[in-house]
C-alpha cells in the first residue's frame, strides 16, 4: 500500500475560516447564540482543531423559524423567474469558488481534494437545475369528468422548512435540499452536522451575496440537535422535514414530526449490493467497483457494501480489485495526490475496525489493509477481504469506509435474494454485458437506484433516493422540488 507522508499540519491557507465561523447565521446576520458554548471543529487529517462555531440553544432554534417566518411571504410572492436568477447565481458563485470549497471541505471532512472537487461540481449542479425548475412548476386545468365544474390544480410552497444534514457531503446534501425548497417558493432553517459546519456556513455567506434576501436561508449548529429539533418540529409554522442521516436517527424524526404531522422527506442509510456476473467486462466491473466503493473513501451512503460475484469471474475480479485497492495513496485529503483520506472520527475507525475482525473471526480472509493505521489521524487504510460469511456483521451494517468484502455466488436467483436480504433499499450496482439480463435483474432489486455497468448513480437531474429503511421521498430531478410543494384543487364552475 501506497502510504503518503502524512503531516500533523492542516494546510489552511486561503481559506477564511474565522468568516466561516462568525457565528449562527439567521435573519441574514452573524449571532453568537444564546449558550455561548463553542464547538470545535476538527480536521480528521491532522486532529488540530480548525476553528470553533456557535453552539444553538432553544431561544437560537426559534429566532431562525421567526427569522424564515418573516421572510416567506415576500420569498412565495417573488416572480419564479427572479427566484430562478438568483439560484442561477448561486451555481456561478460556487462554480468561480469551486477550489476554495473543494479544500474547505477537504479540511474538515477530510475526503481526497479531487473527492471534494466533485462534490463541489455535484452541489453547484442543484442550483442550475433547480434555477430550471423554478420557473416549471406548472399546474393543471382541466374539465371534471361530470362536466359540472373545472379543475384547477396549483403548487404552493409548502411552507417553512427544517433542513438535517450528515457530514459526508457537507455541500452537497444541503444545496440538494436548500436549492429545490427555494425554487418551490420556501424558506429554511438548515441544521448541518457539527463535524462539518464550515462548509455549511461558507455558502450561507455566498448565497447571501448571491441575491438571497436575509431570512431565506438560516443556518444554526448546535451540539444538542435532539431537543433543538423537537423544538423546531413543534412550531406550527413549519410544515416541512428534510433529513439525511442514518437510518435510526430518522426513525426518531418521524416519530417527532408525527405529533404535527409534518410532512417528511427523508435519505437514510444504506446497504448496497454491488453484483458481478461472469459476463461482466472485467476492467468495467473492477473501474465501477472502485468508484462505488472508494469515492469518499466509502464514506457514502450509495458505497457498495457487499460484493457478489460469480464464480467464473471471482479469481480475476479479486485479484484486480486487490491490486488496484493496494495501490491507492491514503494521505491527508488536502493533499492533492491522496485518493484515500482519513474518516471522519476516531469512533468511525473503530467501528471498521470492529466489523473487520467481526468477519476474520467468522472466517473471512483478508487480502490487503485490515488493520487500522496508526499515528496522527483517523486513518483506515483500503482493505479487501474475501470469502466473508453470509452472518458478519458487515453483511448487514454500513461499513461507511474503505472495506471492500467480497463473496461468491452462482446463479441469478442466489445473488438477488442476497441482494434483498436487507432492511435497506437505497442503491445497487449490477454488472453484466448483456443489457437485457441487466435490465431483468435491476427490476428485481429492492432499491431506488441502480446502476448498471458503472460505479456512479448520483445525479441532480435524476430521482435520487430509496426504498424500505433507505427513506421516503426524492430529492433531484423534477420530483425534487414537488417534495417542498402542496398540490392545492379549486373546484370552479364557470
Ligand atoms: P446521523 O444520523 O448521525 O446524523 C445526521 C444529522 O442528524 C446530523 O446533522 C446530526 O447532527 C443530526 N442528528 C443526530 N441526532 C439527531 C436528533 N436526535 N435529532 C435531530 N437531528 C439529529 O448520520 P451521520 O453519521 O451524520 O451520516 C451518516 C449517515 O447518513 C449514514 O447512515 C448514511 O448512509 C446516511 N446518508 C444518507 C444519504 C442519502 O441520501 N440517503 C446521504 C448521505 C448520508
């Protein structure tokens, strides 16, 4: 393995991180918050403490739902068009900043800088499509079937929306909700994840030069998200939950939002399946299980986290795959040569930790990495492990890092009820040169999204989300902006 010199000091230069951390950012100004505690944040790479944002209380989490209170009706009531512009302008600012938040993220997240540049092009890319939407939200018109009256069908904004997001994509998974709430006419309360506020905060400040008017988008950190939430949840006037995190921490939510009966979107975990047939163009399959397994250094919740493959094609595959995964250099993520970077605590590596020896102990071998590097940073280095039992634990928890456990299967109908032999339904990659057979087996997998000879599903223009436990509702494509919508019927004789 191909281990870069890794460096106790976080490169930060450029990067304003004190204007990153000013303060919680409501109503369009920099507040302390009422606690006047600090969160640290820290960057994985180096475990030096990058700078410290505002810790939201109850009275913080309130004044962000009045500040979005007082900003709706204006915002509802701004021509689709001027909303579409201003979006647009937020994708041109991200785009001209593009490396500047390519390192922030780097930095606090600590995935590879040529990871965190494609996440950038990934969470400018809902600005530009949702400044499209904007302006086709249509309705309908029509004649009842009774001939007695017409139908009028129109989409409102939803109202005020609570925003939860994780610390894998810390761009990315606010602009996929922030940019169709505000096409869809709603303000925000956005609540990033406290390991990766920076980024959160940085495009606050930009969507505020962007054109958007103070109260549209509201942003509060806070180390007691429980409680802050509730309080949010309770508010009548807001009437709309988006989350992404894990499985459990939804659950929690919609039990939460079902006292108001808060209408819900929600992107949980992940468990997914990637299968190989012996059909499978061999360096397609093993380029396409790199990136569903590698990018963020497995730190995503489409990461392929079972391997299948058929028994024809499983010594080649193993064997490319081990060599390519020996190969990456794992370094700290701002450097721009690093392919594997740190994970994003202490706590996740002893989790891969636990699920690899988990899997050795019940007989699985490995055959590179599996063990967790020591020294500064929370690194875990590529791992590949073999013959790995149908009872591991990894078999049915997200590893959420750079393991790669393979196993071998025989027929179709074995690998798609292994496939579905999960709470999980969120992605799947299947690989095979006949289309016909591919399009046969995805239709069979209990999932939203499946990718069929590549390793990549995401993509603004398309309906990203899952099925069972992975969650409820889409975020990108057309549907992504109805998710901040409510169809309203008038019934008009004329
Ligand atoms: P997490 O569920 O621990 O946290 C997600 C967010 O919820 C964070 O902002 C956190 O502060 C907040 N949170 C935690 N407890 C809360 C509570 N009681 N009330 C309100 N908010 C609370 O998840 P994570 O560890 O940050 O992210 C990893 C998880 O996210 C994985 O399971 C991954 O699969 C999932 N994920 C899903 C998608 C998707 O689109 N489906 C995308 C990215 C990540």
């Amino acid at each position: 393995m191909n281990i870069a010199a890794r460096t106790a000091k976080s490169d930060t230069s450029g990067i304003d991180l004190d204007g990153f951390s000013k303060g919680l950012f409501i109503g369009g100004t920099w507040q302390e918050g009422e606690t006047g505690r600090r969160i640290p944040v820290v960057d994985p790479s180096s475990e030096t403490v990058l700078a410290e944002v505002a810790d939201a209380g109850l009275a913080d989490a309130a004044a962000a739902v009045d500040a979005a209170a007082r900003a709706a009706p204006g915002w509802a009531a701004t021509p689709p068009r001027q909303r579409s512009e201003i979006l647009r302008r937020c994708f041109e600012l991200m785009s001209e900043r593009a490396e500047m938040l390519a390192r922030l993220i780097s930095l606090e997240n600590g995935k590879a800088l040529r990871d965190a540049r494609g996440e950038v092009a990934y969470a400018a890319e809902f600005f530009r499509w949702n400044a499209e939407e904007a302006v086709r939200i249509v309705g309908d018109f029509g004649m009842a079937p009774a001939g007695a009256n017409r139908i009028i069908v129109d989409y409102q904004p939803i109202g005020i929306c609570v925003l939860i997001t994780p610390w894998n994509f810390p761009a990315a998974m606010a602009t996929r909700k922030i940019a169709p709430a505000l096409a869809a006419g709603c303000t925000v309360v956005l609540k990033p994840a406290t390991e990766t506020p920076l980024t959160a905060y940085a495009l606050a400040a930009l969507y505020k030069e962007a054109g958007v008017p103070d109260g549209v988008v509201n942003v509060i950190t806070t180390s007691t998200p429980g409680p802050v939430t509730s309080a949010m949840l309770a508010d009548p006037r807001v009437r709309k939950l988006s989350f992404t995190g894990s499985t459990g921490v939804g659950r929690t939510l919609l039990a939460e939002a079902s006292k108001s009966v808060i209408s819900c979107s929600m992107e949980l975990g992940g468990n997914a399946p990637l299968i190989v047939f012996d059909d499978a163009d061999l360096d397609v399959a093993v380029e396409g299980a790199m990136i569903a397994k590698m990018r963020n250094a497995g730190e995503a919740c489409t990461a392929a986290n079972r391997l299948y493959v058929q028994a024809g094609i499983y010594d080649r595959f193993v064997a490319a795959l081990t060599q390519r995964m020996e190969s990456l250099a794992v370094g700290p993520g701002t450097d721009p040569e690093t392919e594997c970077g740190p994970m994003i605590t202490a706590k996740a590596v002893d989790k891969i930790d636990r699920l690899v020896e988990d899997a050795v102990t019940r007989g699985a071998r490995v055959l590179c990495g599996g063990k967790k590097l020591q020294g500064t940073g929370f690194f875990y280095p590529p791992t590949v492990l073999t013959d790995v039992p149908l009872d591991a634990d990894m078999s049915c928890e997200e590893i959420f890092g750079p393991v790669a456990p393979i196993s071998r299967f025989d027929t179709e109908a074995e690998v798609i009820a292994r496939a579905n032999d999960t709470e999980y339904g969120l992605a799947a990659y299947v690989f095979t040169k006949d289309i016909a057979r591919g399009l046969k087996v995805s239709r069979q997998i209990e999932a939203g999204m499946i990718a069929l000879n590549r390793g990549l599903v995401s993509d603004p223009a398309a309906p990203f989300g899952g099925v069972k436990q992975s969650g409820l509702g889409r975020e990108g494509g057309s549907h992504g902006v109805l998710e901040f919508t409510e169809p309203q019927y008038i019934a008009v004789t004329l």
